[in-house]
C-alpha cells in the first residue's frame, strides 16, 4: 500500500481535487507573493552545516528550486548537495518536476504523506516549509516521523500563518462573501488548515512532544504583493471561495464577486495589491 492510499483525509482529498488545479494555475502569482518567505528559508539553509535538505508541503517546488540552486553555490558541499521536497497532490508534485525540468534545476520529489512517508533515518541535515506543515491531522505523528528522518542535531525551520485575525487580507474574501452564503465553513481552531498552527504555545508543545528541542517560535510581519491584475484571479479560485463560488447560481455569483472586489480595495496600491503576512518563523533541532 502507499503512502497516497494510507492517508486517507480531507487534506489527501481536497489536495488532489480541483483546488489542487487551481493552486497549479496560480503557482506564479503564488510564488511571487510568498517569495520573502523563499528567499528567508534559502537563507536558513545557507547558514547551517549539511547539504541535504527537505522540503515539507513544497507545492510546485519553488522553495526546492532555490534551494537547490543555493546548494549548487556551496563549493565545498556539491557533492551530495540534494534538497527534496513532499507533497501530497499529485498535481502540484507533477508541475514541480515539470517545472524543475525546464529550468535545469536538480531535485528530488516525492508524492506522499509526510505524517507516515517511511523516510530512511537521518537522511536530511535540515527540514524546511513554507506554509506547508499546519495540514496535519496527527502533527506530533507528524513531526515525530521528520525528526527521525533528519540526523542527529539536525535543523527545523518553518514559516506558518499567525490567527485569522492577525491576517485580514487573507480572511477578507470569506468576510466579504458571508452575508450572501449562509453555509460558508467556519474555521475551526486547531483544525487542520491554514491557520492550526495560529496558538505559538501549541505549535511549541507539538513539537516539544514530538522530541523536538531547541525550539523557537518568533513573530515575523512580511510585506508582500501580487500584481493588481492577478486579484480577480486570485479571489475567485483559491481558499473558501474558490469552493464556493462554482455552487452559487449566476446572479449570487456575481453579488460575491462585486463584494469581495469592495473588500480588497484597500489593499490595492496603484498596480499592485499590497499586504502584510502576520506568521510565525519557527526553528528547533533534532
């Protein structure tokens, strides 16, 4: 049995479905938002002794990318020099190595469940993630099973989101929609999702039980954007309401859409859309 077949959840169901096309679609504009948070998990890499590097939740693989390029500047660590990254949909694991293929840039991926992925032990020197770690159904499970693939002193780095309140921009879609969809989900705290990991005191203890040390949870606000012409976009295909709108006939469609595009006007600077990430940078060592 696979790893695929084993995790049978919400999180294995909806990241193989259409959302999972969506994010595919969207890698770019992704990719551009969420670039600070690259480039400080390549740095996190390049301050820290090892060259073999694993990349949780890695999506399309643009953290594995720059990785990898960063790697192949190390002079004296080429040899050996690898970064892998996991991911449960298949689709965005297919672009990933699409992507990496066309680029020229040498990498490994995996398709699986990192919670019970039989990673060979301490076959990483550093794990890293960028908001791909708050989706555990089990996360001491979790962390546990990446302790044991990562050597002994090994390092952990990972952004994760703050609360829901701490991101307006990210919640302002859902807000704007709730008076015209009565059933839109409510998020659940501590569930499995973009903000589980909002509570640092449980992001802590998650790891601590999970035989983690060392561990440090700063607050960090990130200025990031995407391109103006890139919200409609952006709005209408990812997160809630990328799930609801294709259920809402023509006309509640549209009052939506006219409401979400009021509620993110304010963060529209001239030709970009503008916003501050609220998250944590985590760190801890095996």
């Amino acid at each position: 049995m696979t790893d695929m077949a084993k995790s049978d959840n919400s999180q294995q169901a909806f990241w193989n479905g259409d959302a999972a096309q969506a994010w595919v679609e969207a890698q770019g504009v992704l990719d551009q938002m969420f670039r600070p948070f690259e480039d400080a998990l390549v740095e996190a890499v390049a301050a820290q002794p090892g060259n073999r590097i694993l990349d949780i939740g890695c999506g399309t693989g643009s953290v594995v990318r720059a990785v990898s390029r960063r790697l192949g500047q190390r002079q004296e660590q080429r040899q050996g020099a690898r970064c892998t990254g996991i991911d449960i949909s298949e689709a965005m694991i297919a672009a990933a190595r699409a992507i990496a293929a066309r680029e020229g840039v040498s990498a490994d991926f995996i398709c699986a469940d990192a919670q019970t992925h039989d990673f060979a032990p301490e076959s990483f020197d550093m794990i890293v993630s960028r908001f791909g770690v708050m989706f555990f159904d089990d996360p001491v499970r979790a962390f546990a099973n990446l302790r044991r693939s990562v050597r002994s002193g090994g390092a952990l780095r990972f952004a994760a989101w703050r609360s829901a309140g701490d991101n307006p921009f990210m919640t302002a879609a859902e807000r704007a929609a709730a008076p015209f969809v009565p059933d839109m989900p409510v998020r659940q705290k501590d569930a499995p999702g973009q903000f589980g990991f909002a509570d640092q005191h449980r992001v802590a203890r998650i790891l601590e039980d999970s035989g983690w040390r060392d561990i440090a949870v700063a607050p960090i606000d990130v200025a990031c954007a995407i391109p103006k012409a890139a919200l409609d976009g952006y709005i209408t295909r990812l997160g809630p309401l990328g799930r609801i709108l294709p259920q809402l006939d023509e006309k509640a469609r549209g009052q939506v859409i006219e409401a979400v595009r009021a509620a993110f006007a304010p963060f529209v600077q001239g030709e970009e859309v503008r916003f501050i990430a609220a998250c944590w940078m985590v760190a801890a060592r095996a």
